[in-house]
C-alpha cells in the first residue's frame, strides 16, 4: 500500500507524515499504523525520565517480498542509553502529572460489548466518485433480517477487474445506506475474481473502499478466490457481503508479524464474532514468522492452515475440533487426485488429535458433528494449493442441545411437485442443528443422485468433445425444483423457516454449460412456485440465494463432481 520496508523502516515518524497522508487519501490507510500498516520502535518520550534509547546499528529483514504488501522488519543490532539532564526529567515529570490531570475527566471504561460506542461512532458517508446509474446489475439478498447476505455482480462488464469491482462495491455501499447501514454492519466479505495474477489490481480497489476509518468496530474478515466467472457469464469481479443490522461484533486483528498466527496484511480480520457465530477469514498454509507458504505440498499447505485456524479459534476460548458448524476447503485445480485424497486424510486425523488434546486438558464442551464441503477452484492466493474456511459456534454459557444427521421421516413437510420423501433423500445432505439457534446444511447432488431425481422420460445428460458433460434444461429445472423441496424439508423438519437464511449459495460447475442467466430463473421459478404451493412468503423481489460458478463442488475430497451443490447457513433470534 505504498511503504516499502527497504526504504522506509528506520525513518522517523516526523519525516514520514506528509507521505502517510498520501498515502491515506489513496488507499485509506490508517496514519498512526492502527491497521497494521506499520509498527513504530519508541526511543524516547516524556515517559523515559532518565535516559533515551539511541541506536547505533540496525539492519531490515524481509520477511516477504510480496509484490502486493512486502513485509520487513528492523532489528536492532546496537544501541545505548543516553542520559537526560536531571532538570530536564523534573520539568518532564510535572509535565506527565499536569497533563495527566488535564485528561482525568475525559477517560471512559470500555466495556465488551460494542454498542455502548454506537452513538458516538457516526457511519461515513459514500462519497466514492463513481456513477453506478448507467450499469447493470444482479443482485440477490436473504430475507432475514437481523443478519443477511447480499451479493452483486455486473451485466454489464466493463472488461476490466479494477472497474468491475469499482463499480460493485460503490453499489453495495449504496445498498447499504438504503438500509442506514455502512461498511461497519458488514462482517463478512466473499470476493470472488476471474484472475488471481490481479490480485494486487483488486487490492488497490477493496482498500479504498474497506478502511479502518469506515469501519471503526472492526474491518470484516475475508476470502479471496479465483473463480471460473466468466465461463458462466459473470463479471470479472463477484462480491458477496454478510451484513449485521447491529455492530455487536468483535474481531481479531492481527497487527504485526508473530509466531501463533498470520498477520493481517491490509484492512481485514482474521475472525469476527457475531451472534455465537465466528466467521473466520479463509486460511492458507502460511508460516507466521515468514508469512510464506509452508514447502511440500498440499498436505502440509492444509496442516498449516488448520494451525493457524486453531490459533485463531484460541483466541476466542474455542477450538476448531469442537465448535466447528462446518468447513469450506478450497483446492486448486494444480493438485491431483491422490493428493485430494491425502488432504481429507490429513484433515480428519488433525482434526481428531486437537479433539483429543481438548478433552486431555480437562475441558468440558460438546462437540459439533461438523460438516465438509470442497470446491475445486482454478487458483488460490500466493498460489497455495489449499485454503480453510471455518464458520464456528461459540457457546454463550447456557447448554446447548446438539444435533446431527438423523432418519426421521419428513411428517412435517408437503409433497411438493411429486416428491415423497425416500430413504436415500438422507445421502443427499449433511446437516448440523443447534435447536431453536442455527441451522446449516450442505446439499450435494451427485450424478448418480440426479438420475434418480429426473424421470426416465427426461432428456439424457450430453458430453462434449472436451469430455464435459451438460444437463438439458428440463433435467436441471426438476433438480432445482428437488433442491428447493429438500431444503425446505431440512428447514421445517427442524423448526426452521426460510426467513431465518442468513446465507444460501448454490455451486454449480462450469463443466454444465449453463449461464447464470438460465440457471437463477430455474431457482427463482423453484422458490415462486413453493411460495404459492405452501402459503408460505419463501422469496423476496431479489433473488434470496447466489449462484458461484466453480470448477468442481462436492462433499468430500475424492468426489469434487457434483452437479448441484448447496450451501445453508439459518440462524434464530
């Protein structure tokens, strides 16, 4: 964002800041280094009464020489104390007590929750010079309203990925003030884009836009993925925001370099906690010390990035074997079969000492049947071959009541469109229950499922010459239409209601051949049609649900194929 360790570490603070202005006009960085741009080594102040810290050698040490956001550190390698004249340190002393008295009224307690800043913090206003009028857009929301996901993309494109996101983000800032709302509310953001060889180009854009200073709570965790976007018909650029109605939100923000975690290298945090639920930034294989990517593979990139989200988890006094609701695990599409296969085997056996350690070291907590979902996607950050991204549920004190998979019948839900409820519905989803809390629910069509949905009178699958293989459209509208049955079975067998969605996305691989365009009216048509059907206010005048094109979804690593796959996350108030 502008500082190079190279030429700046070791300079003065004093002959930095007409340049730190600068450089918070361009890109929203926080002056004083509160969001972690820099840290500051102090060899003197009123608070050294006798002496001053004077270093006589010094050299910078690159810990990463990230084109995006290099990071150094100076190490002092000599240095001695120098006396202060005795009066000096008198005058300085009565300087401290008097001063000190002065700010004695004006101190405040700052208590955990947040709220109480509320009436003081006032929200930005959007002033970003861009015109959003002359574009077109696709936005979708979630009808619940304490928290929901919004999503956008253009229809228009401008072709280029720092105007597509320009364009975007200036939209959904304008879609929050509709609510009275700003980035502050926004806790968590997906951005998707169609080149990770831009993503420093998509940098430059976001801080611009997500600062410090726009978001005095905290700034909103983050994943960044490279996804197939344009093969399906999208912008180059795909935000997806998980937006707040309040600012009851705590973070992690890890500012400097350090040995238990990765630091935030820009306006991001590592976690953010709202509700019970903790929204984790997504997790690559990096090193803490180096903020390099662990060598030897995929495996030890995932045993890395499981660490780092364990540290993380610690700081909230949870674990990821425990409390986790469920895991996103991205894959590159560089890494093979086996070495799939190795990553599952190393998730589960980790996954399963830390559960041990848990309960080794005497603690008391019920454990969260959490469930899985891997995406296939063309490229990654840094080029890492995997990235984590847990959501987690942390307990509030009271009991919680945990439940899990069962094979109880669907007594409560209609037969909608010809469905009966079957055995084998159940290997259609996992699902994880907090009764009367959350609810979350991965969905997975495979190929060998789809058939059993669509009737034999249906159109049959086509491959083309690339070996890829397409759906009519007749075969994905009834699957949509499944898909919507299924969810809303999962939701009302277990006392949850479609206003209750925070999030739902629907993965669907670019090997289908199917634009967004085709693909959304099947699902809008799907929800319409339920709505009328059961009585039941199931939509909004926006789509409530967002399609991410992917290279390959499914619920484990060795079968990354499905044809639909399904992302639930519903939450009570």
């Amino acid at each position: 964002m502008g500082l190079d360790p190279a030429k700046h570490l070791g300079k003065e603070l004093a002959s930095l800041n007409a340049y730190l202005h600068k450089l918070k006009e361009s890109y929203g960085i926080n002056v004083c280094g509160e969001g972690g741009e820099y840290e500051t080594l102090t060899l003197d102040c009123p608070l050294f009464i006798n002496a001053r810290i004077v270093l006589d050698k010094y050299q910078v040490v690159m810990h990463s020489s990230d084109s995006i956001a290099p990071v150094g550190v100076l190490h002092p390698l000599a240095f001695h104390l120098e006396n202060k004249a005795d009066d000096h340190s008198l005058k300085t002393q009565d300087k401290i007590h008097e001063i000190s008295m002065q700010k004695l009224g004006s101190v405040f307690e700052v208590h955990d929750g947040l709220e109480s800043f509320e009436a003081i913090c006032k929200p930005l206003d959007c002033t970003y010079p861009i015109d959003v009028v002359e574009h077109k857009f696709n936005i979708s929301r979630t009808n619940n309203m304490n928290t929901f996901s919004m999503c956008c993309w253009l229809q228009d494109s401008c072709n280029d990925l720092q105007e597509d996101l320009k364009i975007i983000l200036r939209k959904i800032e304008l879609q929050l003030a509709a609510f009275d709302f700003g980035w502050e509310n926004v806790l968590y953001i997906h951005l998707y884009i169609d080149d990770m060889n831009k993503f420093s180009e998509a940098n430059e854009t976001y801080v611009k836009f997500i600062t410090h200073e726009r978001c005095p709570f905290g700034v909103p965790s983050r994943s960044t993925v490279e996804m197939p976007l344009l093969e399906m018909d999208f912008s180059r650029a795909y935000v997806e925001v998980l937006v707040a109605n309040n600012k009851g939100k705590k973070v992690l923000h890890v500012q400097s370099i350090s040995s238990w975690a990765p630091s935030c290298i820009g306006p991001y945090s590592q976690a953010t906690l709202h509700e019970g639920i903790l929204h984790m930034a997504g997790q690559l294989g990096l090193d803490p010390p180096t903020m390099n990517l662990c060598s030897g593979g995929p495996g030890v990139e995932l045993e890395q990035a499981l660490k780092n989200s364990e540290a993380v988890a610690k700081s909230f006094n949870c674990s990821i074997s425990t409390s986790a609701i469920g895991f996103v695990i991205y894959c590159s599409k560089n890494i093979t079969l086996l070495e799939r296969l190795d990553i599952e085997k190393k998730q589960e056996t980790i996954l399963r000492q830390m559960k041990i350690a848990e309960l080794q070291e005497g603690k008391k907590c019920k454990t969260l049947e959490t469930i899985f979902l891997y995406v296939l996607v063309p490229d990654l950050p840094k080029r890492a071959y995997v990235e984590v991204k847990p959501i987690l549920y942390v307990e509030d004190g009271e009991d919680v009541e945990i439940e899990t998979i069962t094979e109880r019948s669907c007594s409560k839900t209609s037969c909608y469109w010809g469905f009966k409820h079957e055995s084998w519905h159940d290997s259609c989803f996992q699902k994880c229950v907090i009764p009367g809390k959350l609810c979350a629910i991965i969905l997975s069509i495979t190929s060998d499922l789809a058939a059993k949905i669509s009737p034999e009178s249906l159109p049959t699958d086509t491959v083309n010459n690339n070996g890829q293989c397409s759906l009519p459209k007749s075969r994905m509208e009834q699957l949509s239409k499944f898909c919507i049955y299924l969810l809303d079975k999962v939701l009302i067998d277990n006392d949850f209601a479609w206003e209750d969605i925070m999030s739902l996305r629907f993965y669907i691989p670019v090997s289908l051949q199917m634009s967004v365009e085709l693909i959304q009216p099947m699902l809008c048509n799907a929800l319409f049609e339920l709505s009328q059907i059961s009585q039941r206010e199931v939509k909004n005048s926006e789509p409530i649900f967002n399609i991410v094109p992917v290279t390959g979804a499914g619920r484990s690593a060795s079968s990354i194929d499905d044809v639909v796959t399904c992302e639930l996350l519903a939450q009570k108030y």
